[in-house]
C-alpha cells in the first residue's frame, strides 16, 4: 500500500512538471531570447559607435526615429484590424439577434391578430342574433372559424359595424315641447344661449347669424382667422346643442389626394381603410336630424388636392347625383347603404373647415372660397349674461323647411339686386374682378336665409360682398390702389348709404392702411 501512494506522488509530481514545462516552452522559451537579442544589438552598437563620427550619429537618431515609427505603425495597423473584426463579430452577432427578435415577434404579432379575428367574429356573430358562448362551454371549432370568415370577408368593418349598431332604427327625431314650431331668429338665441350658459362660449348675434344662415347656403362653410378665438369651439358646441356630436377630423400636412380623407382599398388584405371622415359621413344616412363634421387644420394641406372630389361633386344641381365612389364593383356583403360601390353623399351633412391664417399654413385658393361659405374669426367674443338653456334637437327636414319657408319670406329685394349690379359693374371697370354667376346664387340664397334669422338685408350683402370679393382683393398689390380703394368707399356710401356696409368699409380701411406702409 505504500508503494502505490509512493508511485502516485512520483507520478503526480512528474505530470504537474511536464504541463508545466510545455507552457514554458511554448509560451516563455521564445521570450527568453529576447534579453540576449538586445544585449547583441548593443554590442554591434558599442562595436561600430566609436566611429560614427557626427553624421554617423545624425544618421543614426534619423534610421532610429523611422525605424520605431515603422514598428508603431505595424502595432498600429494590428490593433485597429483587432478592432475592426471585432466589431463585425459584434455586429454580425446584434444581427443574428435581431433576426431572432424579429421573428419572434412576427410569432408574437400573428398570435394576436388570430386572437382579434377570433373576438371580432365573436361580436358580429352576437350581433347578428347568436348569442356567445357561455363561460366554459365548448363551441365546436369549425363553427369559430365560421364567424372569424365572416368577419374577414367584410370589406368595410367600420361601416358594417354602423350598420349592426342601426339595425334597430332610431324613433324621429323630435322637438322638445317647449320649442314646438320654432323659428330661425328662436334657433340662434337658443343657440347662443345655451353656448353661453352651458360651454362657456360667447359668440356675438351676428357671427351666430351667419353660421346658420350660410348653412341654408351651402354644404361647405370655413372659419378662419387667428388662433384660439372659437374656431373649431363653434361646430363642435353646435353639435352638443343638436344632441349629436361633431366628427372632429384632424387635416395633416402629408394629404394629397382622395384616399386621406376617405381611406382606400387594400389590395393585400381585401380590406377597405376607412377613415373617420367617411364613417361620419355613412353614419349620417341613418340618420334623420343634422350632423356637422369639421376638418380641423384644413388648411395644413392643400384643400384642392385632397377636398376636389367633393367640391365638385357639390356644385351638381341634382342632389342625387352626389355620389362618392369607394370600390369599383360592388360584393354581396357590403355596407347597406352602398349602392354599386358608391355612397351618396346626404343632404343632413355639413362640412365645417377651420383654417389658421399664419406661416405655417397654405393659401386657401379662389377655387375653394367660391364653392364655399366663410367666417372671419378675428377676436374672442365678449362675456355675457344668459340664462340656462337645454339643447335642442332638430330634424333635418324642419331646419330645411324653414329655410325654404325664408326663401319665400324673405327675397332678395330687386332695389338691392340693381344696386349690386352696379356695383358689380364699378368693381369690374376698376378692379378687374367680376362676381360671377355662382356669387350671385349664394347671394340670393344667403340673404333670405340671414334675414330669415334675424339680420337685415343690407347686412347680409355686405356680409357677401366682404368674404367674396374684398377677400379677393388680399392678392392685389394694394399699395398701388389706394385711390381705387378710396373711390370704392365712397361709391359704396353712395348706393348703400353712409351707416351700412360696416364690414366693407373696415375691410377696405385696412387695405388703406397696408398702402401707407
């Protein structure tokens, strides 16, 4: 026994020394020359120095400088190739993680959108009349894969769930007791009433004048001017007094067309993209009382880019031809108020735009302002007194028949109609700007309509006259007319009288005021 534990001491020993031999030898033996090498390189110094003489030693700082820049720049070279294939280890590695990552979210992502499918056709399948299963029930699958088809081959989801959400019609819209046979002029008091006593907005009797009667003008109404005076407030407080709030829709820089206001096919997925402009829109055909849908920002796009289509479509006389076109041939399951991949545009929809007059923003072009009813909004509207009113809602066909009722009531006077003849006429010889036809239709559809709210004739032409042409006159080089503007203010004295036209006259002593500058 005590041999072997001799032998495995000796044995031990012997191996311990060995390993530790080779690592000497392959690791410190090739270093162990070096001392010597430069004991060698030393001696040829010493040998040869004495002679060198003082070019010898000149020569010699020379060759050793460049000789240990040269070793530098080798070191030099190996330490930046270190670097460098590090590096791409390092970024070969972050791509085979990323691609790892990538993967497993794709996984991650296809989960959940089976997991959405899989809900949704739950929701339409309860809508349409099957009640889900209870917790824990087993349903079987080729049923679950039923609903989640059905869901997929809608091409519209939002509309198609506008029309679940209507497949029980709404009773009529009707008046509340208290505002039985209603007028214009009791619509705008009540408006501004309830603005003031419930939404804390105060808005002056002619401005509400306007925004209703331009609404028994036109589709399209604009509100612009300066920031935070009650632009965008205005439509949406008229939507919470109609008991039917505004679509709000935010304009982006990047429009340019048709598809980012009404969305688009996609030809991968088979789906429809639609936009919230074009689900208020098909909302309102169940509808029978008024909706508003504002374009926020209007102006941060070009309005003629991605608005032509509807302010083409709008100038038809035929209201029935207002349509919009979504898809070029119809499929069986499309939204039910979709006639042959079009929707018609209906007649209890208005379209508010706000549009900011600063930097930021485009020039809203004539194409736009002559399809187009507008309101300046240039302070904020001063605090007043009123008492608590309720909201009113309002059916579409009785806003409509009174309206019609003020078209009746209310023409436009033949008297006024000869003066803006001529003043047509001096505007043309001196300006070189016409009316037009589409100027005088809104004239003779704005005036009834604002006299029929509780304004005067005179106001509304001059309301006219300032947003449809004074505005034109914003292009002109004034400074070089100013004595057209001067002659202008006296000929509309002349016609209308001294203490009409208010709104001119400031418009036009504001442009006085640019040509003295």
């Amino acid at each position: 026994m005590a041999n072997y534990f001799q032998y495995l001491k000796e044995f031990l020993s012997a191996f311990f020394a060995n390993f530790g031999q080779f690592f000497a030898d392959t690791f410190g033996y090739p270093w162990s020359k070096v001392p010597g090498e430069f004991y060698d390189y030393n001696s040829l110094l010493s040998a040869y120095s004495e002679g060198f003489g003082f070019w010898g030693w000149f020569f010699y700082v020379l060759f050793l400088l460049l000789f240990l820049g040269l070793i530098g720049a080798i070191v030099f070279f190996i330490v930046i190739f270190i670097r460098k294939y590090v590096k791409f280890y390092k970024k070969q590695v972050s791509v085979e993680k990323m691609q790892e990552q990538i993967e497993n979210l794709n996984y991650e992502l296809y989960q959940a959108l089976t997991e959405k499918d899989r809900i949704l056709g739950l929701h339409f399948e309860g809508v349409a009349g099957k009640a889900p299963a209870a917790p824990g029930a087993s349903e079987p699958e080729e049923e679950q894969e039923q609903a989640a088809d059905a869901h997929l081959e809608t091409r519209f989801p939002r509309l198609t769930l506008v029309d679940s959400r209507y497949d029980t019609p709404l009773p009529p819209t009707e008046l509340p007791p208290d505002a039985q046979n209603i007028s214009l002029v009791g619509i705008c008091e009540r408006f501004r009433n309830f603005a003031c006593s419930q939404m804390g907005l105060y808005y002056t009797p002619e401005v509400v004048r306007e925004f209703f009667a331009a609404m028994g003008t036109g589709k399209i109404i604009i509100l612009e001017g300066i920031s935070g005076t009650g632009k965008t407030s205005l439509p949406y407080c008229l939507g919470r007094f109609f008991k039917h709030n505004t679509a709000i829709c935010s304009v982006q820089p990047s429009w340019h067309d048709r598809s980012e206001l009404l969305g688009y096919y996609n030809d991968f997925t088979h789906k429809f993209t639609e936009t919230e402009f074009l689900r208020a829109i098909y909302e309102a055909t169940y509808r029978d009382d008024i909706n508003l849908v504002v374009l926020d920002e209007m102006n941060l796009a070009r309005i003629e880019y991605y608005f032509a289509e509807f302010l083409s479509i709008m100038e038809m006389p035929n209201v029935n031809e207002w349509n919009i076109n979504l898809v070029a041939a119809p499929a069986e399951n499309d939204p039910k108020h979709l006639r042959d991949g079009r929707l018609l545009i209906p007649q209890n929809v208005w379209f508010v735009g706000t549009a900011n007059n600063d930097d930021s923003t485009f020039t809203i072009t004539d194409k736009v302002y002559d399809r187009a009813m507008s309101l300046f909004f240039d302070n904020k509207g001063l605090a007043f007194e009123a008492p608590f009113t309720d909201a009113l809602p309002l059916p579409y066909h009785y806003f409509k028949s009174l309206f019609d009722q003020a078209m009746v009531d209310h023409p436009l006077s033949e008297t006024t109609l000869a003066k803006f003849q001529e003043l047509d006429a001096f505007v043309i010889d001196h300006f070189k700007l016409a009316f037009g036809n589409r100027i005088m239709k809104q004239l003779g559809l704005f005036v009834p309509c604002y006299v029929g709210c509780g304004g005067t004739e005179l106001e509304a032409v001059d309301y006219v006259f300032c947003s449809k042409i004074l505005k034109k006159f914003e292009v002109l080089n004034v400074g070089f007319l100013r004595d057209e503007l001067l002659a202008l203010d006296k000929e509309l004295i002349r016609l209308f009288g001294k203490n009409e036209f208010v709104l001119s006259h400031k418009k036009i002593k504001g442009f006085l005021k640019q040509s003295q500058q």
